[in-house]
C-alpha cells in the first residue's frame, strides 16, 4: 500500500510516499481502507518536534480517519466489512508501541475507538469531527458537568475544539459567549450557534464580563488557547465556576482560582490511544457525534481548500502558516 510516511522530525521534515506492506488485522481490530483524515494541531507538533509520543520512525501520522472496514478481527462483533466508519485511532506511540496513523492507504484501527460514521456527511467531512469532538465532550461533558442554567464562554469559538464546544453546548440549552478575531470569524460562531461574540484583540476581561454576565463572571469556561489566555480564563470566571483547559503546559499564579474557590480541569483526549484504558468510551461518544450530525445539530467547518494525501506537505505548511479558517481535510483520492 501507498504511506506518507515521515523519516525524520522536526521543522524541516517533510512527508514522502513510500511502498509499504498492508498491515495484517489483529483481534479486537479492523482494517479500515481510509477515505479522508484532518490536520489537527497535535499531528503538525508530532511532525516538527518531540512531544515523548512521537512514532517510531518512519511514521505514519494523523490521528484522525474515516474510511471503509475492509477486514474484521477477531472478537469483533460491532463492525463489519463494508461498514464506513470514523474515528481518532492512531499517529502516535503510545505505551505498548507505535499506532499508525491514517495517512495511508490501510489503517490498523482498535474497534473501541471507532463508530459507524454520520450517513448524512460524506469522508472528508467525518474525517473532521473525531479528535475535537471527543475533546469537547470530555472536557464539556464529563468534567466541567455543564447544565442549562450555566453561562459558557468558549475560547477560539472558530477553531476545530472550540467550532464543536459551541454545537455540543447548544445541544444542552446553554448561553454561549464565545472570543473571535475577526468580524467573517464571528459571523462563522453565531452562525454555530453562539449567542454573543468577544473580539479578544478589542475589549478586556473586566468590560465583557460586566457586558455579558453583569460582572458576576461565566460558569463554565472552555479554554481551548492557553497561555496568557488561561490567566483570562480564571479572571473571567464566576465564584465556583468550572475552567477546563485542554493546553496546560505552562505556569500560572492561582490566585484568582483561590479567592474564587474556582476548579480547574485539565482534558487530554490522547490518554485512551497512549494507555490503552478506557478507549470504549471514545466509540460510545463517535456514535452519540454521528446520531448529532444526522440530526442536523451538529456540523464540521471545513477550510475550502481541499488537499490530497499526495498533498501533505502542502497541507501542513498551510496549518504552520496559520491562513485556514475551519478544519484542514486531506482526502485518500
Ligand atoms: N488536551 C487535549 O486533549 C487537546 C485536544 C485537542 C486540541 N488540543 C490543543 O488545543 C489547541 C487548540 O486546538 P484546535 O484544534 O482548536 O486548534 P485550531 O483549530 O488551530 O484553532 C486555534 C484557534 O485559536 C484562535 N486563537 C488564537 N489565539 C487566540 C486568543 N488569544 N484568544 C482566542 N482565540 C485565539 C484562532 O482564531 P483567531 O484566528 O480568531 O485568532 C484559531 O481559531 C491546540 O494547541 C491543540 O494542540 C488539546
């Protein structure tokens, strides 16, 4: 089979085609002949540095996949050949070893971590949803446990966690506040179903706080940026309200968090693929994804250009240059 592989890491490395023999499939596995995949950030950091769970060389990388089961291993009972299927299975080492990724032309997949894809969305748009969708239920859903009555703000409203946090929170009746850069960006978020738009670069915390809460503070946080936007994150936030941040490797003063008795929550979606635990949990919430999709409540943004595999580098020197609005797809054509 055809794979982009990788030969090296770091700012200058690039994707090359190479043969490479199909893998076999394994019990608890499927085979899955892959359609489309997506950029997300943490593939474009494998691919230009070390982050402790870069592949063993050369790699196959990106995480996310959708694609058609072509062979079903044993003790399989979900899934058969024929199936279409999505999901964020590989493209890193974890600790039994590497998982390929799914910028080739076969990807080895655990069947915990898949689901049947949306019947309503085609490859490249399922391809989008798996690593920031199960990121924004988990940090949503399972650790900042929000309700009706919280008011949410959502940091990078138009970005591929923060685009999906948006959608998932509306399904659950919440306010939705959300920070864009750009008047297209905030349209983009209201038309996701944000009620009011923050232009970060403009107006302080203190001033949308008292615009959008009365000065009481946001709830819940979604802080999808980190950095400086963290220390934002805790001054905005209501006494006793829920921060989560999926981008934690950073130093912060606490001060805010203790006179406000806030809690912090610190989401890693990676965890299943790098221990092996808990991994059912990311097919169970593909599935509930896809019904969401289905139902007209839930859509991927895609960036318009679309690329082939063939066109990796090209895709990741758009990412690193930062000129994408929505998800970058690669599409197996
Ligand atoms: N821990 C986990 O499990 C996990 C999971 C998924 C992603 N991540 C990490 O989370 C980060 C975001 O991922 P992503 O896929 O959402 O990235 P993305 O699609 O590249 O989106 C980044 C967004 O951030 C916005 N932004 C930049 N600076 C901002 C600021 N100061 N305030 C508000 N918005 C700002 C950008 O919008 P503008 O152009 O408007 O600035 C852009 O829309 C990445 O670092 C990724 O590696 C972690």
């Amino acid at each position: 089979m055809k794979a982009y592989r990788v030969h090296e890491y770091g700012e200058s490395a690039q994707f090359v085609e190479d043969e490479v023999a199909r893998p076999a499939v394994q019990p608890g596995h499927v085979l899955i002949e892959t359609k489309a995949t997506s950029l997300n950030p943490v593939d474009h950091k494998i691919l230009t540095a070390d982050l402790g769970i870069n592949p063993e060389l050369p790699a196959i990388l990106h995480m996310d996949v959708a694609g058609v089961v072509v062979e079903v291993g044993a003790g399989v009972d979900d899934f058969q050949v024929g199936d279409e299927v999505y999901g964020c299975a590989g493209g890193l080492k974890g600790q039994a070893g590497n998982l390929n990724g799914a910028l080739a032309d076969f990807m080895l997949a655990d069947a915990n971590l898949i689901a049947k894809k949306p019947t309503t969305l085609g490859f490249a748009e399922s391809a989008a949803l798996p690593l920031v969708c199960i990121t924004a239920w988990e940090g949503l859903f399972d650790r900042a446990k929000i309700s009706q009555e919280d008011t949410l703000l959502v940091h990078a409203g138009v970005g591929g966690v923060g685009h999906i946090a948006i959608q998932l929170a509306k399904t659950r009746g919440l306010r939705v506040a959300t920070t864009v850069s750009t008047q297209d960006k905030a349209d983009i978020a209201k038309d996701l179903g944000a009620d009011d738009v923050i232009f970060y670069r403009d107006e302080n915390v203190p001033d949308y706080v008292q615009r959008l809460t009365g000065g009481k503070g946001f709830d819940v946080i979604f802080d999808t940026v980190g950095g400086d936007t963290l220390d934002k994150s805790l001054e905005a936030a209501a006494a006793r309200g829920r921060v989560i941040s999926i981008v934690g490797q950073s130093t912060h003063d606490l001060t805010n968090m203790h006179v406000k008795g806030l809690s912090l929550h610190l989401e890693f979606m990676l965890l299943p693929m790098i221990t092996g635990e808990r991994r059912a949990d990311h097919g169970h919430i593909l599935s509930v994804v896809a019904r969401l999709a289905d139902s007209g409540k839930l859509k991927p943004l895609l960036h318009e250009k679309r690329f082939r595999y063939a066109e990796a580098n090209a895709a990741h020197a758009l990412f690193a240059s930062n000129q994408h609005t929505g998800k970058i797809v690669l599409e197996n054509l």
